[in-house]
C-alpha cells in the first residue's frame, strides 16, 4: 500500500508544525486499509498475510483478496483527500478576487459536492467489503482476532 504525501494548504502551510513528542516516531499516519489489517491481524498477522499471497490455493487467493481490498481502501481514502484539496483550491482561487468576474458557483459547487459525496460511499462501501473479508480470512486461517 502507497502512503501518499499530505497535501497542506493556507495557513497551515505556513504555520511551523507543531512540535512531536520525543518518544513519537517520525513516520506519517497509516492510511485506512492498512491501519485496519494492522488492528485486525497484527503486524505478524499482517507479515503472514503477505507470504500467503504468493500461495496457490484458497487461503493463497483469500489473502490476496484482503490485501487488494485493503489497498483499493487506501487509494479510495487518497482519491477523497485528493478532490478536497481540488475543491479547496479551487474554492480558494474564487475567494482571491471577489467581484473581479462573475462566476456563477450554483453548479460548480452542487458538482464538487455530488462527488464528495461519491467518494465518501465508495469509501465506506470498501471498508465494509474490507470488514468483510478480513473476517472471512480470519475464519479460514484460524486467525485470532486483535
């Protein structure tokens, strides 16, 4: 699963980021996908997930699916992350220059939001599919469950 870079914008940009505690470690949050195998089967569960892919048999095709669903997760979570940061830009360029053209936003911003609204059901509709399969997996493995 590819962990993509965060997108920061306006102040936040700007502003020094706040300081981690020293005992923190320095690696950005887990997407999704990934943070739900990790809290469903462990970090060994999940190291013996990634050599049962490369298996032929059931248990072999299973953990593939789980793994493929996990990342679609992940790059679902991106996509969503990716348009609200379009949406913000674009939000951001209209605000700079209030009254130097007029932009009708009545259809620009029902379209921004219908498609939010997409990702987010697709983005919840994965993580259903993903609870679904990690418990199947987890039943074929005899896996225990964290």
């Amino acid at each position: 699963m590819t962990d993509h870079p965060s997108r920061i914008r306006g102040t936040a940009a700007k502003s020094n980021p706040p300081s981690a505690p020293a005992d923190s470690s320095a690696l950005p949050a887990a997407p999704p996908g990934a943070r739900a195998l990790l809290a469903a089967l462990g970090i060994h569960g999940v190291g013996r997930l990634r050599r049962q892919r490369g298996t032929h048999g059931p248990i072999g095709a299973l953990a593939d699916l789980v793994w493929n669903t996990a990342c679609e997760v992940d790059y679902l979570h991106a996509q969503l992350y990716s348009h609200a940061a379009d949406v913000q830009d674009w939000l951001e360029a209209l605000m700079a220059n209030p009254g130097a053209t007029f932009t009708p936003t009545d259809g620009a911003v029902t379209h921004f939001g219908h498609v939010s609204d997409l990702h987010a059901a697709l983005l919840v509709q994965q993580m259903s599919q993903l609870s679904l399969v990690l418990k199947s997996y987890q039943a074929a493995n005899g896996a225990p469950r964290a």
